[in-house]
C-alpha cells in the first residue's frame, strides 16, 4: 500500500520518535564533539571550569530549546525565565558547583514590551529559587535571523577545588534520584509532535481538566540547589542531570552499568505523549526524564545521609560493573 493510501487512522497510528520529529540525538552529539574538538579541549563535563588559584570558575550556558513553541501557542512566557535559569543551574549543581550569578540572551524578531517582561519574571523567579544573582543581559533584534524568539543565558559559579565533584561513580555506589516536576526542557520536540496529533494546545489535559495541555507542558523545570548542600558534606563521585538524552544521561558518571530499582513513577504528563505520540518505551526513556531529573552515585552510608537531609530524594539504584549500560523497568539502554 502507498503512502497515499493510508488511511488517517493508520498514518495516525505510527509510532513517533525523537529523530523523526527532527532531533536526531546521536547527530546532535557527534555535532557537538566536532565543535569541542575544534575549539580544543576544557576541564568539566556539565560546566566549564577554570582554574583561578585555590578555586575553579565554573560556567555553563544553555537554552530553553522548543518548549517557546509551546508558550508562543498560547502566548504565556511567564514560566520560561524559570527553565532558562533551571538548565542552567543544575548542570552547575551537576558539577558540584555553588551558582553564583546568571546573564541572559534574548534574541527576537520583533520586540514586545508584554513578552519581555514575562520573560524577566520568570528569570527573576528562577534566581530567587536558585539562589543566584541576575546581573543582566542583552536583547538582540534580528529579524533577518529570528523567527519569534529564543532565550539562553550563562551561568557562572564558584567552588573550592576539593568541593568540585570527581565526576566518575565507583562499582558499588549507590545512586540516589530526586524527582523531577514534569517534562522539564528538554524533549519538547517530540512531545509537540505528539500531543498535537489530535488536540490543540488549549484544550483540556485529559489527566487534569482544570488545567490546558500547554499548561502541564510549560510546568518549570525543578532546580535542584537544595540537593548541593547534602551532596558535598558527603563523598560524592559525581553527579547527573538528566537533560536531553533521558537517562543514557547516568552513563556520564562513568562506563558502568546503572542498576536502577525503584525509580520515581513518571508523571502523567509522559503517559499523555507516549499514547498521543504511539512512541515505545525504550524511545521515551532516551529521550525524557521519565520523573526523575537529577542523580548522583555515592557510598551507601552516604547516600543515606543525603536521602535523610532532603525532603524527597531516595535511593533509586546502584552502580555495578559491566558493560556501559543504563537498566530501568526492563529496558537495557545504552548511549
């Protein structure tokens, strides 16, 4: 049968995936390690570090990618400012790094007084949960260039350099997990795609009526500042935010295999895009966060110290030898 042929309901009824919506994750990596390795090589995974003496400087910048699609359809950027700030600031947590102060990059096609302020709202809100100064920014206009808008911002932090996370987990660690509070920033993509298929941004969320589609998909990506306290009065090895790559994101911590047993049970909102979107399981866990956002690998003693000074982290699983592989409700995923 041609494509012609189809019928709706069968069109319909293909699985999505995250490549076929057009972000192909292995493209984006190889693309991001061609640029590293022409620019030359930096000390840090989650965030740039340089040396200043006794301390590192840490710096990381990242965006809010496709999730503006969502809240350009219904024309609410209030939250935006929060993920901005949030994908920023976690991967600093991630390297063991206290934020200290955050600038921003508004880039747009045509300014809009109502949309900028939503905006600083929202960052404003996001350095308060954060902790961290808001110094500023710049606001492009380049219509030539920008179709709508896109926000990204620098984060910059400092640590002592025996607080700076080693980066790499030991066999026998245990992996602690703190929940995530929704879809987060990452994913949106394939999300879009899905929930699009037979529903309008407006219309009700099916698990939540009194809330729109758009509203459970704008739902700010948690940061996780709390966890950082904890995390270096313990022996930490290192640490995770499970960003784009869902949790093949564990495998940052070292080429081990990631036992997971008791992970946090997803939100309904993946529930709502995997049906909407036909997409597998194996698809959503290398693509989305699956309600759990942020990790770390620890000595057991430790981990539960960290789980008994934080209000819902838990031990989710532990680290073992074997080949680079992450094992969660069935699947074997690897990077």
């Amino acid at each position: 049968m041609t494509e012609d042929d189809a019928t709706p309901d069968e069109d319909e009824a293909e699985g999505l995936t995250y490549a076929e919506t057009g972000v192909d994750i292995d493209a984006s990596e190889a693309a991001t390690k061609a640029l590293i390795g022409a620019a030359g090589e930096f000390e840090g995974d989650y965030a740039g570090l340089v040396d200043i003496g006794d301390q590192y400087l840490a710096l990381a910048t990242d965006g809010v990618g496709t999730k503006l699609l969502v809240a350009e359809a219904i024309d609410d950027y209030s939250t935006i400012g929060i993920d901005c700030m949030a994908m920023n600031v976690n991967d600093l947590l991630a390297t063991g790094v206290e934020p200290v102060a955050f600038v921003d990059y508004l880039a747009v096609e045509t300014p809009d007084e109502a949309t900028s302020e939503d905006i600083g709202a929202g960052l404003r809100e996001g350095a308060k949960r954060a902790g961290v100064a808001l110094v500023g920014g710049e606001t492009a206009v380049m219509p030539d260039v920008i179709k709508g808008l896109d926000i990204a911002g620098t984060c910059a932090g400092l640590a002592p350099k025996d607080a700076v996370f080693p980066g790499e987990a030991e066999a026998g660690d245990a992996i602690v997990g703190w929940p995530s509070s929704g879809i987060h920033s990452n994913g949106l993509t394939l999300a879009r795609e899905a929930v699009t298929r037979n529903h309008a941004y407006t219309d009700p969320f099916p698990p939540n009526p009194d809330r729109s589609i758009a509203e459970e998909l704008l739902t700010p990506t948690r940061i996780y500042s709390e966890a950082l306290e904890p995390l270096r009065g313990a022996e930490t090895h290192a640490a995770a935010h499970v960003t784009g790559g869902g949790w093949t994101n564990l495998t940052r911590m070292g080429a081990f295999r990631y036992e997971i047993t008791d992970a946090f049970e997803p939100q309904s909102v993946f529930e709502f895009v995997q049906e909407e979107g036909n997409v597998d399981d194996e698809e959503m866990y290398r693509t989305f966060n699956m309600g759990t956002g942020f990790v770390a690998a620890l000595p057991e003693d430790d981990a539960e110290t960290v789980v008994e000074a934080s209000e819902d982290a838990r031990v989710i699983g532990h680290v073992e030898e074997g080949e680079e592989t992450v094992s969660v409700r069935g699947l074997e995923l690897r990077d």
